[in-house]
C-alpha cells in the first residue's frame, strides 16, 4: 500500500501541475480578451467621437442651408410684391395718360 501512496503524490502533484498551468493559461487567455475588449471599447469611444463630430458639422450645414432657404424665400416674396405694386404703378400711370389724352376732347 505504500507503494500506491508513493505513486499517487506524484499523480496528485502531476495533476496540481497540470491544474495550476492551466489555471495560468486561463489567466493568460483572459487577459487576452480583456485586452480586446478594451480595444473594442476604445473603438467604440473614436466611433463615437468622430460620428459625434460629423453630426455637429452636419447640423451646423443644416442650419445654414436653412437659413439660406429663409432668406431666399424672403426675396423671392419681396420680389412678387415689388411687381405687384409695379403693376399697379403702370395700370395706374396708364390710366392717367388715357384720361389726359380724353380731356382736350371732352
């Protein structure tokens, strides 16, 4: 029996070996993906950045075309409303020659 005593400490050690190597591998291999989740996560972060810069420099483009949708729209009304009273400023002059040009006849 002291024979498979003898025996059975070196298995047990072999195996605490074993369990300790691979107790390292498993740190080892889990530092790996810690390592690869904090790269993701710094990609997400640059990701974030840049697409939240992108979006400031849109909306900035947004509200100047907006602006520039306003102003044209401002001058195409003045624009209407300065034919408008063109117009009538013609009618008005026309009329005022036809009734010059009837009174002598009158």
């Amino acid at each position: 029996m002291n024979i498979k005593r003898k025996a059975s400490r070196p298995e047990s050690n072999r195996r605490e070996k074993l369990a300790k190597e691979e107790m390292g591998s498993e740190e080892a291999g889990s530092l790996e993906p810690q390592t690869a989740e904090n790269e993701a996560g710094q990609a997400v972060e640059n990701d974030i950045e840049r697409l939240s810069v992108e979006v400031q420099k849109l909306t900035s483009e947004r509200d100047d075309l907006q602006q520039q949708v306003l102003r044209t729209m401002a001058d195409f009304q003045n624009f209407r409303r300065r034919n408008q009273e063109q117009a009538a400023q013609m009618r008005h002059l026309a009329t005022e020659n036809l009734v010059n040009a009837l009174l002598p006849v009158l």
